[in-house]
C-alpha cells in the first residue's frame, strides 16, 4: 500500500488472505516518496516467491500501473478512497492503464475482493485452495438463501 493510512481499507484483502490461508506480506511501498524502495521490491517480488501483488492506493495512485510496469506478476489494484472525490480519482488512475501494462482493478475499497481473487489466480495452479475458494462460494449461496428465507418469514 502507498501509505500506512490505507491499512484501513487494505486491511480487508489480508484478511481474505488468511482466511483462505495464504502465506501473504504487508508492505507500505509509495511510488512517490519511495521511488527506489518500490522498484526493488516490484523487480524482486518474482524471486522471493510472490505470485500475485494486490496494490492499494489513494488519489493520484500510481502505485499499482508502476508495480505492473516493473514485474510480469499479475497486479491487482484497490483504489483508496480519501476525503475527496470519494476514491474516484484513485479508481480512474488504476484503471487507465496503457496497453500491455494490465492492472485487474477492483471496486473503490474493494480490499475484500482483491484478496479473493487474489485466491483465484493462486487457485489456477493449487487444487486445494481452488477447493477452499469454491467451497467459499458455496458457503456465501446459502447465506443468500438463509437471509432470503428469513426475510420471506418475517413478511
């Protein structure tokens, strides 16, 4: 993430992380005021075992499009949302990417989802967790069928 304050939204795609049981890291990386910082661990990410980057990041958030332009890993980004604009300037900086610089966006603190489709991909190539991500749906089918069942017998 850009900046220590984003753990407030970013904080949700660990969680999915670990719910999944996904061995993950939290790292504060902004590609403004750590330029250098950023493009090692962007070059360095492959190496050290990491398969996917989930980048968040606020306003002009250019965290996630200078990851993807530094590594061939998949980069998922998760727009901030700040105290203006309502987190629409950091989803329009991640989500115009240039052509051949693929950046997955989720919705604006979509931290949650990011982390699941982090899952995913990691899934592609890992039976079990495809397994834990499939049974993940499931669990979240009969939860709409019990709220939906609770809302037709309190009618």
């Amino acid at each position: 993430m850009g900046s220590d304050s984003d753990w407030r939204v970013m904080s949700d795609a660990s969680q999915s992380l670990t719910d999944f049981g996904i061995p993950h890291e939290v790292e504060v990386v902004s590609a403004h005021r750590t330029p250098d910082k950023l493009m090692k661990y962007a070059r360095e990410a492959r190496g050290r075992g990491i398969r996917v980057v989930i980048a968040g990041a606020g306003g002009a958030a250019h965290l996630p499009g200078m990851l993807a332009s530094m590594t061939a890993l998949p980069v998922i980004g998760v727009p901030v949302p700040l105290a203006y604009l309502d987190g629409m300037d950091s989803l329009l900086s991640i989500v115009q990417m240039p052509a051949g610089i693929p950046v997955a966006t989720v919705s604006i603190g979509g931290a949650r989802n990011a982390g699941i489709l982090a899952a995913r991909i990691l899934g592609t190539s890992d039976d079990d967790l495809a397994d834990r991500v499939e049974a993940y749906a499931l669990d979240l089918e009969a939860q709409v069928e019990e709220k939906n069942e609770r809302l037709k017998g309190s009618l």
